[in-house]
C-alpha cells in the first residue's frame, strides 16, 4: 500500500524523528510493521518535511528551529506508541 518507492510518502525507523515530525504536524498515515523488530513509521510527504529532518539532526542545542512544546512532544510519543503497539491507524 505504501510502497518504499511512492514518492508520496517518507519512511523512517527513527522514534524520536517520528515523534518529533508528528509532533511539528506532519500526517502519520501507517506504521509498517513488516519486520517485527524493525517497524517504519509513515508520513505523507510534503515539503518542509526535509527541512524538519534536518533541523531535528543537525541545529545546534537550543535553536528556535526544533524548540517544541513539551506537552506537544511527550502527547506525540505517547500517541505513537499507542499506535505502534495497539496496531491502530
């Protein structure tokens, strides 16, 4: 269904960079849970996703760029473990 080569989408095994683009708003649309031990978090993709990405990876501690709401953060990692391991989407 969301195949690695439909351009429409991202894919990242990353938690935290999931947590942090849900989080920034980006649109979690599966979690491909294929390899059990290694599940990808889908996103649809849109163009300041790569810009987030990199923000997330490379700003300096404390730049305004990745500064989020705490309760945002912790709301977006409770929801996406609810989703990872209840299987919802």
């Amino acid at each position: 269904m969301y195949s690695n080569k439909d351009f429409r989408y991202f894919r990242l095994a990353n938690f935290y960079t999931a947590a942090f683009l849900f989080a920034k708003g980006l649109e979690l649309v599966n979690i491909d849970r294929t390899d059990p031990k290694h599940s990808q978090f889908v996103f649809k993709d849109c163009p300041e996703r790569e810009l987030l990405v990199r923000r997330f990876n490379f700003a300096p501690e404390d730049s305004p760029e990745v500064l989020i709401d705490v309760r945002k953060f912790v709301m977006a990692i409770k929801m996406l473990k609810d989703k990872l391991y209840q299987g919802g989407i």
